[in-house]
C-alpha cells in the first residue's frame, strides 16, 4: 500500500549573512565583526570565507534537528526553492513530496583534506489513532563531501501512498547522523481525499 518511488538531497552554497547585536555573542560575533573589517577593506571574498567558517563552526554545536518540513508542489531546484502545496489533502494516487532541512549536521574527515556529511532517513507512516501502517528503515541515504561544512542541505523525500483508504494519516521522517549517532524526527500531517465522483 505504501512505497518509496524516489529521494533526492542537494546541497547548495550561497552567501551567509550574520547580523551582529546585543543576542550575537562569542565566536560568531568575532567572526562578523573580522567579515565587516575585511568587507570594508575591499577584501569581500576573506569576508565570505569567515563567515561561513564561522557558521559551520557554530552549527557543530547544534543539536541535531529539523529546522523545516513542507510538502511541495514539485521537486525543489535548489535550497529554499521551492513551491509549497497548498494544504495537507492530497488526491488518491497522488504522491507526497516533502522537502526538509536538516540543522546541525556532523561532518568528518574525509580523502584528500575534503569532510563529510552522512544521514539516512526512516520512514513511518501513522494512522490518526497513532497506528503504525507502514515502515521502512533508510528510505533515504544521503552522503554530502566537499571542502567546508555546507550548511544549505536539503532532502526531497517522496513518498507513494497508492491505495490508501481516504482519510488523515501521519507521516514520521526519522534523520539519523550517521558521524554522531543522533537522531530528529520531524512529523507532517495529510489526509488522503475520498476518490472524485465519476
């Protein structure tokens, strides 16, 4: 009744930006401080290189966790680029397409001075009683390695519903670190539609 037809993670690297204030302290108010002087002087890309170093730095001290979780209308063409659906109903048949940020990700080392980054995903599906209908372990198996500690990571988790009675169901993603151990569970709500009069 349930399956997995496709998962996909993509990592993207775009400009961080930091706003230095009075809740901003430690190493990233050091950093934005250093990136402000460097920017200043001319020099924007040592300003850019702090500043993710600091990021990266700094979410190595996050709990691990989901930072969003929505399903969309299409698959994403990049981080944060995307169309959410419109509510939580979804036709007979029709596929559940989740896009999820992971927060906090554990990077190692890696060849070639390079680090990486490794979660898998399960799956759970639930009924509105709290039921467990369906079940897979590592429906998703996500690798990331380069040369920082990319912190603009996505996956796009698809999940096939076909044949599911019309009605409200719960949709658990597990996120296992597979560096650390640690694990965030992130829930999304949806209901099956009852099949269109023909």
């Amino acid at each position: 009744m349930f399956g997995r037809t496709r998962t996909r993670a993509i990592a993207c690297c775009a400009t961080l930006l930091l706003f230095a204030g009075p809740a901003l302290a430690g190493q990233l108010a050091d950093a934005a401080a250093k990136a402000e002087a460097l920017a200043s002087s001319g020099d924007t890309v040592a300003a850019h290189e702090v500043l993710r170093t600091a990021i990266g730095d700094f979410s190595a001290t996050l709990p691990f966790s989901v930072g969003k979780a929505v399903f969309v209308a299409a698959d994403p063409t990049g981080y944060a680029m995307y169309e959410p659906k419109p509510g939580i109903s979804f036709k007979p048949g029709e596929a559940l397409v989740s896009y999820i940020e992971p927060v906090g990700l554990s990077w190692k080392p890696a060849a070639d001075g390079k680090l990486q980054s490794h979660f898998t995903v399960d799956l759970d599906i639930l009924s509105s009683t709290g039921e467990v209908l369906a079940s897979q372990k590592a429906f998703g198996d996500f690798t990331f390695t380069g040369f920082v500690r990319n912190q603009e990571i996505y996956a796009t988790l698809t999940t096939d519903v076909t044949g599911a009675a019309p009605g409200d169901y719960l949709l658990r993603f597990r996120f296992n670190d597979i560096n650390n151990g640690k694990s965030a569970i992130v829930d999304q709500k949806f209901t099956i539609a009852p099949a269109a009069a023909p």
